[in-house]
C-alpha cells in the first residue's frame, strides 16, 4: 500500500523541540547549505519557491536541513533551513513547512547512502531537456565524459509524494553520484556541499552543451567508449586526489561574499 505526503510537510504539525546546543559542524553546514542556494539563483538554476537541496546534520545519522518551503533561493539563510528527520519530524521551532515532493526524494537518499552529506535535485531547462532524451547525456564534451559510467536513471512516476517511490529511486540510484530522473529533472550527490554543488554546476554545463550542439542540426561528434571511461576516472582522481571540488568551493563562496553575506546570518 502506497502511503503519500502533503505537498507541504509540516504544515499545522507539532514541532520536535531541541534543548540542544548547535554544534560548530551543524553551523558549518547551514552557513554552505545557504551558500549553496544563493549561488543556485544566482545561477538562474531556481523555479520560484520549488527544487530543494539538502545537507545530513554533522553528528546524525537521521536529520538534515532543507530549505524552507515558501521562501525564493536568495532568501535562505544559514538560521532559517529547517532541521528535519528522516520521518518528517520538523526538529526545533522552525515557522516553516517543507517541500512534501523534497522531503520524499531527500530522505530516501540520506537514509539509504551514508556517503551523501548533500543532495541536490533541479529542473534546470537544460536538465529537464536531457531528462526527455532517451540515451540521456551523452560523452559529447570533456565535461560530459566527467559523468561516465557514474549517471543512474529513474522513470517518472508523477509529482514525488507518493513514499513508496523511494524504494525504487533508491534502487535505481544504487551507488552513483550522479541521476537523471527522466521527464523532470537532475540529481546529484555528494560527501559535502561544495563537492555537490561542484558537481551540479558541471552536469548543468555538459547538459547545455549536448543541447546547443545537437542544435546545429548536424552529426555530432561522440567520443568512444573507451576515452570517455578514462576521461571519467581522470576526472574523478583529480577531483579527490588533488581537493578540485574543494578548492573549486571555497572560490565560489568566496565570490558569493562579494556579492552578499546575508546568507551567514
């Protein structure tokens, strides 16, 4: 039996108060989770008050913060993400609900994969474009080959309410880092949210990239199988061997604080 959320989690429901202190690495979080979403608008990746991005609560094995259902992306702070567990429980005094759609698809993923600090989901056009096309992104780019043999897909099943379908998302994510979930749009993960946002910030380019090129109307170029796995392994040592994603990260925050420090607050 299927068992569904309300579009807004949390709406009139009695809130889990904590006593608790925030600890130092809960306030890290909240600061790079905001960051995450300023820099997100800025990119022009939002849709009014919906998508979501989610980061596991240092020290927990089943709360993480999202954003407050309701606010646009530039309004998110670090104090104003709400603390939820894996169950739907809004932990604190939050005067916010959440995204029942966000809730489905984050707490699915943060139960299953203990590796993912961050998940992040979009409806970029460029993402939601490549979501329509049956082969999906293609190793068309050097930015695309980055992503061989680490996308998963997941068929569309209606708006994402219905809690049975984590199973299935779970299922068809199995270890990838990387998904595309068809006809709707993209997911990624990561250890952290620098590492996530990293990785969105390079799907969204190699998207946009198949379709200008496909665009042209003319035979596009594909890279062999075997390049692409290497291009993909390059990618990937690099990225955790020589702190890419890392340094790539504190850059853009570096960059949001020239722009707009309200998101620490």
């Amino acid at each position: 039996m299927s068992h569904t959320v309300d579009y807004a989690v949390g709406v009139g429901a009695k809130r889990r108060l904590s006593n608790e202190p925030m600890s130092d690495g809960e306030r890290q979080v909240r600061v790079e989770l905001a960051a995450a979403y300023r820099l997100a608008q800025l990119n022009g990746w939002d849709e009014l008050i919906y998508n979501h991005i989610s980061a596991r609560v240092p020290g927990t094995e089943n709360h993480f913060l999202i954003n407050p259902y309701g606010l646009a992306f530039e309004e998110v702070t670090a104090s104003n993400l709400v603390k939820v567990d894996l169950e739907g429980n809004i932990i604190g005094n939050s005067e916010y609900p959440i995204n029942g759609a966000g809730f489905t698809i984050h707490s699915a993923i943060h139960a299953a994969r203990h590796d993912a600090g961050c998940v992040l989901h979009l409806h970029t056009v460029a993402g939601t474009a490549i979501s329509m096309l049956e082969d999906g992104l293609l190793p068309l780019s050097q930015t695309a080959m980055r992503f061989c043999n680490d996308i998963a897909f997941h068929d569309y099943e209606g708006i994402a309410v219905d809690l049975s379908e984590r199973k299935r998302l779970i299922d068809d994510l199995g270890d990838k880092s990387t998904m595309i979930l068809r006809n709707h749009g993209t997911l990624v993960t990561g250890r952290n949210v620098g590492e996530a946002y990293v990785r969105m910030y390079q799907l969204e380019k190699a998207c946009r990239s198949q379709l200008e090129a496909m665009a042209c109307n003319v035979k596009l170029h594909r890279a062999g199988d075997q390049v692409a796995d290497k291009t993909g392994k390059m990618f990937n040592a690099g990225m955790l061997l020589h702190g890419g994603s890392d340094a790539a990260w504190a850059a853009m925050l570096r960059r949001l604080d020239r722009i707009d420090t309200s998101y620490k607050d």
